[in-house]
C-alpha cells in the first residue's frame, strides 16, 4: 500500500490547476449560493455564508428580493415568519452536511455526488411553487418544509465539493482549487441579487409597478400582490438551471484515486480513473513515468475496518485526532455565530446602516398620507398605529413602494457585501500558497475582533447621521476579511487535516457546528431586536459577536496542526512554503508531533513557557558574560 500510495500521489502531483474538477464543483456550489441566498435577509451576512452551501457557508446571506416580495404578498404583519423560514433552512443544511458527509465516505464520493442536486432540483421546483391550494393549505408550512428540503441539498455540497476538489487536486494546486470553488458563493450571491433586480425591472416595464404606487395604495393592491408573487417564483425558479447543467456532469465523475486506494483497496481502478480525468504520464527518454509493475494492479493488503469501533477508537480517541475535528469545528461554529451575527433575521440592518437620518415619523407631513391616485385610497395611514409592514425595512423612507424598496436593498447589498466578498474570496485564491494558512487563519480572526470593535463604537458615534458611510465602509471591509481569511479557511481546512476514509464525514461534522453557530446567532439577534428597544442596538450586535471572532482566534491557534512547512530553496537559499501532501496530514497528530508541532492550550502554553526560560537563560548568560 505504501508503495501505491506514493505512486498515486507521484501522479496527481504531475499535474496543476484542473479545469474540470473545478467546474463540476463549483457549479453546483454556484447554484446552492444562488438558491440560499435568495431568501435570507440581510444582516445575513453567512455566506453569505453560501455558499452553498450554503447558506452554502455559504455560506446564508440575504437577497432581501425574495423574503421582501414573500412578506408583501403573503405575512405583511408577521415578522416571525422569516425566522421560521431561516431557522428550518440551517437546520436542513446541518441535516444534509452529517447524514452526506457519512455517507460519502461510506459508499464512496461519486455515489452521492449528483444526488445532492436532485434535492436542489426538486426542492426549488416545491418551492416555486408553493401554494395555499384552495384555501386550505398553508403557504408557510409548505414553503418551509420545501425549504428544509433544499438545505439538506444545500448543506450535502459542502462536504462533497470540497473533499472531492481536494482530493482530486495536486498538493501545489489543492488550496487555490478549493478557494476557487468557495468563491462562487459570493458569486452566487451577486448573481441572485443581479437576476432579482433584472426580473423586478421585466416586471415594472410590463406592469407599471412604479405608477401603481404597490404597497402604499389600496387601489391596485391586489393586482400588485399578484405580479409581485411571480417575481420571486421566477427569481427562485432560475436557480434550478445551473444545478440541471451541473448535474449532468457530476454523474459522469469517477471516484477520486484517493479514495478507491486507500478505502476500497482497488490500486487498479484507482490508477485508471486517475489517468482518464489526467491522462497518462508524459513518457520521458522512453522511460513511463506512471506505474509500470503489474503488482500495483493486483496487491490487496490488510486494512482496517472503516467505521469499525476499533478503527474509530484508534484515530480519534488514542491518536487524540478528535483535537482536530474539535478545532475544525470550533472554529467553523465561532465564525458562523459572528458571521450570520451580522444580524441574518434582521431585514433592516443594511438600510439602518446606509441611514443618514433619524426615523421619519408616520404622521400627515408625509407626501403619501393621502392617495395621490384617481380613486386610490393611503394605506400609509394605517401604518401609524399598527407600525410599517414587514417588507418595508428603511425606516427613513416610510414612502418607498415594493418597488423602490427591492432596489434599494439590492444596490445596498451589492455595494456593501457582494463586491467587498468577491475580492476577498479573489484575494485569498492569490495568496492561498504564499501565506502561512493555519497562522493566518488566527491572525484573520484576531482582525475580525478588532474591526467588529471599530465598527461598533464607529456605529454608536455616526449611526443615523452624516458620517454613517464610514460604517457603511468598515463592514464593507469585515466582509473583505471575511472571505480574505477565516470564512474561506474555516472551509479548506477540513478538507485537509483528516485521513481519507474519515474526510467527508469530519467536513460534514465542522460545517454542522458552523449552521449550529448560525442558528444561535438567529436566536440571539432575533431576542435583541425584539426585547431591545434602542435605535442603536446593532451597535451592541458589533460588540458581542466580536467576542466569538476572538474564541475562534483562541481554537485556531491551539487545536488545529499547520498544513505548510518551511523549506530552503536550494537553487537560492531563500525560505518559502511547501503544502503537505494529504497523505502526511492524514496521519494526524502523531506526525505532527513528530514534527515538532504542538497541539492543545496546554500544550502550547507549556512550549511558550520553556521558550520564554529559554529566551530568558540566554540573555542572563549574556549579561554574565
């Protein structure tokens, strides 16, 4: 097995950035940020986090234009609805990323590949179309279990996109191939907002939503609810159009080498199903550089019994590797919590923080008091006693139509989240092999804390006035951060650090911990705008969720080993990075040990301590001397 081991990875390293598997991968993690981050709100920011993935991490942030046009049409009043919504759709993707992330390492990663995509598919049909029947069924019942449904398609992605990228990937390429795939969340999360603003525009030339006046007047407001429901149909419709290309190709993958060596012990198959996605390797001066000895075909060796007890036992409770997947998940779930803290349920959080003004109050000084429409009737007036609608989220500008409204959202989204995203996510995909990557992953989180900090006591100073771009401006760049460092990260990492027959179901396990961070960032925010009544109580949500980026600088540092080592370059004698192979890290924490890497607080406490005397011995010599 060693010997095959070696060979396999001698040949995949032959290779570079593979066009193929990444366009398999990220075309289904493209659909999934799409779909997820079609409904959330904003604050939701996670991940928009989807990235796919969702909500793949991806991954769950807000298009508003969905769960704006859903409120509007079907709970203006209820503001529950969109936490009930949220809450069943990370549930979903924690379900999809366990039960997937099992099984994708019992039966093999191709046999579920594709399958996750079907959920997608359905779902976003069920979606779409979503109906109350002949008064008898209810919409949001229906359209969360739908929901749900999509979030085990959606959550599947995360641990079979990865793991199959990385285990497909060349050692040099896997980081920027995974990085690559991670950045069509926030891709997908554009191109959501770009198709809602796209179908809103089709629909006011087609309908004259503008001149309607569409939320303010009674006087079309049925005819405006009725075009206002096929906006968000059509915008969540068109998301099963990828998954349906991206499918076809996901049926047609093989297995990754990796995982037919190492798990199913079939060196042939393995060698095979490399070479028709690689081709065979270059022959040079007649010599084959591939395998040449029939021995690799056939040489079954005695393996250990994947998910046995004793298996088990051995890699996570003497090895100690559990530390990892207790790092891996930590970390995800501290992110998730600050990241989805940026106030997911919260429809209102980026037009409070594009507000310049105080919130203008509901009373006749307002031009839409009274109907300007022939016949039309204000349904502005009611607002002042029963508080603005649900889908009316700019407290400044209680005059805005469902028109109006989307747009704002989108552009204010686009501006302040989607952009900021996709450079750091581009940013990262350059600098992914020239960065130490375990370290920078604690530095970024320490950055985060920082920047949550500035903009909360930025927020408390300008919010609601002249100055409130420079908030604007400092969540633009924690978005940055974000997907430069600990949301792209917290993603690789776990496809990394665990041995092949334990890697899909270890990623599902960490991305399970990082919805599970998400859903108490739901709970928390939803319990803070509810029983805190201050206009300056996001402010307070800055505040507190910098303390869980500060928790996950603490848990990268300790519990997670480096996935680069420092070499000496031979022809210059500079110092650079080299990326371990998967082989290596998958051995755990003994390696690392053996290595010389510590693991656990304690230990790395007890390491800064004996540097610390060391340091000290020396210049006591020193001065002695």
């Amino acid at each position: 097995m060693p010997q095959e081991r070696h060979q396999l990875r001698y040949e995949l390293d032959l290779n570079s950035w593979n066009l193929r598997i990444w366009g398999v991968a990220a075309s289904g993690f493209l659909t999934d940020s799409c779909l997820l981050h079609e409904l959330c709100p904003l604050g939701t920011h996670p991940a928009a986090k989807l990235t796919t993935i969702p909500s793949t991490r991806y991954n769950l942030f807000a298009t508003n234009v969905i769960l704006a046009t859903l409120s509007f049409v079907y709970f203006p009043n209820d503001r529950w609805c969109g936490l009930v919504i949220n809450l069943f759709t990370l549930f979903g993707s924690v379900c999809g990323q366990l039960l997937f992330g099992y099984l994708a390492d019992r039966y093999g990663r191709t046999r579920l590949y594709g399958i996750e995509l079907v959920l997608v598919i359905v779902s976003t049909i069920g979606v779409a179309t979503t109906s109350t029947g002949y008064g008898d069924i209810s919409f949001l019942a229906l359209f969360t279990w739908w929901r749900f449904v999509m979030g085990v398609g959606i959550g599947a992605e995360y641990p079979l996109s990865s793991s199959i990228t990385s285990e497909w990937s060349s050692t040099s390429s896997r980081a920027t191939m995974i990085s690559s795939v991670f950045l069509m969340q926030p891709v997908g999360q554009a191109l959501a907002q770009l198709v809602g603003v796209w179908v809103l525009l089709g629909h006011d030339a087609a309908h004259n939503l503008q001149e309607k006046q569409c939320g303010i007047d009674l006087l079309h407001h049925e005819e405006c609810k009725k075009i206002v429901d096929g906006i968000w149909r059509i915008v969540i419709g068109s998301g099963a159009v990828p998954a349906l290309l991206a499918i076809i190709f996901r049926f047609f993958l093989y297995d990754c080498g990796l995982y037919t060596l190492e798990v199913k012990n079939k060196p042939g198959n393995a060698f095979r199903d490399t070479q028709r996605v690689y081709g065979a390797p270059a022959v040079i001066d007649g010599i084959n550089m591939g395998y040449t000895s029939a021995s690799l075909i056939y040489s079954p060796q005695p393996m250990s019994v994947q998910f046995s007890k004793e298996d088990l036992i051995n890699y996570f409770i003497k090895d100690k590797n559990w530390l990892y997947l207790l790092g891996t998940s930590m970390t995800w779930f501290f992110l998730d919590v600050s990241f989805y803290g940026f106030s997911l349920d919260n429809r209102g959080t980026l037009s409070d923080l594009w507000a310049t003004t105080e919130r203008v109050p509901i009373d006749s000084n307002l031009w839409c008091w009274n109907s300007t429409l022939s016949g039309g009737t204000s349904l502005v007036r009611e607002w002042s006693t029963r508080g603005l609608p649900t889908w009316q989220t700019d407290v400044t500008k209680p005059c805005n139509t469902i028109y109006e409204t989307l747009l704002e959202q989108s552009k204010q989204y686009l501006l302040t989240v989607s952009i900021a995203s996709i450079l750091g996510s581009a940013c990262f995909i350059f600098a992914a092999n020239r960065i130490p990557r375990r370290q920078w992953l604690t530095v970024s989180f320490l950055i985060l804390t920082a920047l949550f900090l500035i903009t909360g006591g930025v927020y408390y100073g300008v919010s609601h006035k002249q100055g409130a771009p420079a908030t604007v401006v400092l969540v633009a760049i924690c978005h940055f951060m974000f997907n430069f460092g600990a949301n792209t990260l917290t993603f690789i990492i776990p496809a990394e650090v665990f041995p092949t027959c334990y890697r899909c179901t270890c990623h599902g396990i960490s991305a399970a911990a990082g919805k599970l961070g998400s859903i108490l960032a739901v709970l928390v925010v939803y319990g803070i705008n509810a029983g805190y009544s201050s206009t300056t109580r996001q402010g307070l949500i800055f505040l507190l969720f910098a303390t869980f980026m500060a928790l996950g600088a603490l848990f990268s540092w300790a519990y997670l080993p480096d996935v680069q080592r420092v070499v000496i370059d031979e022809t210059t004698g500079r110092r650079r990075l080299e990326t371990r192979n998967l082989e290596e890290l998958g051995e755990g924490r003994e390696r690392a040990r053996q290595e010389g890497q510590v693991i656990t607080i304690r230990e790395k406490w007890a390491e800064m301590e004996r540097k610390g005397r060391r340091r000290l011995g020396s210049v006591v010599g020193n001065g002695g001397a």
